[in-house]
C-alpha cells in the first residue's frame, strides 16, 4: 500500500497569501505515488473556514500570529500540537510557505527509504561549497544550539526538512526544549529553527541528505535541476518582505 505523509505548513499573518501557490503545486507535483495529508496552522479564520467545504485533505489549526522570529523559531510547538494526527502517518514534511514545487517528487526523491536513514535534510544552496568555519552556526556557547569552530560537516536548511514520522516527532520535542531553555536565559539563536536543526543533526548518521539544486530561489533560472523554488518574497505580487512580516 502507499505511504502515508502527513504534509506540515505554516501561514499565519500575511504569509497566508502563499498558501494557494503551495497547495496547488503539491497536488500536481508533490509526491504523486505517496497518501497525501495537509496540516496548516494558520491565524487566518477564512483560511480555516474555507477548508470546511473544500476538503478532507485538508486540516487546519487555529494559531495565534506572533512577531518574528517567534513566528518560525515555535514551529517546534505547533508541530507537536499535532503529534497525535502526525502519528498516523507513515512520513511527515514541513516545507516553507514560499514553496513552490516545479516538477514531479516522488518517495524515492524525498523519503528516507534507506535502511539506515530517519530523517531528511537538505543542503542549504548558499552554504555548501563554503569553508565549514564560515557556516552560519550558532557560535554562541550559552545556547543549546551551539556547535563549535571545527565541527559540523554539513550546513542544512530550515526550510525543508522531514522523515520518519516517530524520528521528526522525537527532533520537535528535543527541539522545543531546547527553545524553551534558551528562552529562559534570554537567548536566540542565531538563525532560529535553522540553528537548532543543525545541532540536531550534528554528526547524526540516519539522514538523507538532499544536494544543495534540490530548491532554487524564484530568480536562479540556472538551476535546471531544481524540483521547487521558493519565490520571492520582496516580489510585488506579494506586497515586498518588509509588509510580509507586517513590519509595515
Ligand atoms: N512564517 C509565517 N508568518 C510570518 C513569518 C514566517 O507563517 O509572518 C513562517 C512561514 O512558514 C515561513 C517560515 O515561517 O515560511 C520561515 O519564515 P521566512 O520564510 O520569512 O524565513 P526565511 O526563509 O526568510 O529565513
């Protein structure tokens, strides 16, 4: 029988205008051999009513909107919000809000299949072929996120990440703890989420490790070999960056 993958997807604020982008692309492209399940966690009420009709595919979480970078650094909270619903699938993705997919992705493209892979992860594309010392690391050793000059062979993106659904569940719990501790003592890493999945991921053996081409952004027409592309969020179609995170 098909593998079930329960898909994750944050829009709260103005970040719900991607939420049709998104949907729309996955259907047609995003893992076609595989049971597809959506949870969206949105603040939006018309978002969230109009999946009342539409869809069973569809599940929706009311979310209070909150000021960046809380909005992406708690995604490890909703996420577990829906531990139980998560569960039941088989697989679990989150993907950015800006994503787009551009051709077809199926579960030997995406899923950790292998017999020793939980999790998958994703190079970051501005990162890769960088010195390591010049990875954008949490280099702050009061943080929980922490890595120090000389580790770390790998530099992954928030932006796309998933696996196992008991592998991704047991990173959201550590990953919320840690959060919350460093909260406590006034501390945000550096890149948020970012910096936290990187620690996780540190020196783990069981994840499939998509190359950096995986994803292109909106304008790198070069990528030929890019699946998805996240647009671009200073596009005017979008209203610019700046009023996204309704700093305007
Ligand atoms: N996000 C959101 N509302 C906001 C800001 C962020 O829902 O007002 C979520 C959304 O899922 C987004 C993710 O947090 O894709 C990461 O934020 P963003 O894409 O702005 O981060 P960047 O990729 O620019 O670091």
């Amino acid at each position: 029988s098909k593998h079930s993958v329960a898909i994750l997807y944050i829009a709260t604020g103005r970040y719900t205008i991607f939420w049709d982008h998104f949907y729309k692309s996955a259907e047609k492209y995003l893992l076609p051999d595989c049971d597809k399940h959506y949870i969206l966690f949105t603040d939006s009420d018309d978002l969230i009513d109009s999946f009342k009709t539409q869809s069973d595919q569809v599940i929706a979480l009311k979310k209070e909107a909150m000021e960046w970078p809380f909005c992406t650094l708690m995604r490890f909270r909703f996420f577990l919000d829906a531990e139980n619903i998560i569960k039941q699938h088989d697989f679990v993705f989150f993907f950015n809000a800006n994503t787009e997919f551009l051709s077809t992705i199926t579960q030997y493209d995406l899923l950790p299949l292998g017999s020793h892979e939980n999790l998958t992860l994703c190079l970051q594309p501005h990162m890769f072929h960088r010195n390591r010392e010049k990875y954008t690391y949490d280099r702050n050793p009061k943080s929980t996120a922490y890595i120090a000059y000389g580790e770390g062979k790998y530099y992954f993106t928030g932006a796309l990440n998933g696996g196992k659904s008991e592998a991704f569940l047991d990173l959201c719990h550590t990953l919320y703890n840690n959060t919350q501790s460093d909260l406590k003592q006034d501390i945000i890493a550096l890149w948020h989420d970012e910096s936290h999945l990187n620690k996780f991921a540190l020196g783990r053996e069981d994840i499939k490790i998509l190359p950096p081409y995986f994803t292109r952004g909106e304008r790198e027409y070069w990528k030929k070999t890019s699946k998805l592309m996240f647009s671009d969020k200073s596009h005017y179609r979008f209203g610019g960056h700046a009023y996204l995170r309704n700093e305007t």
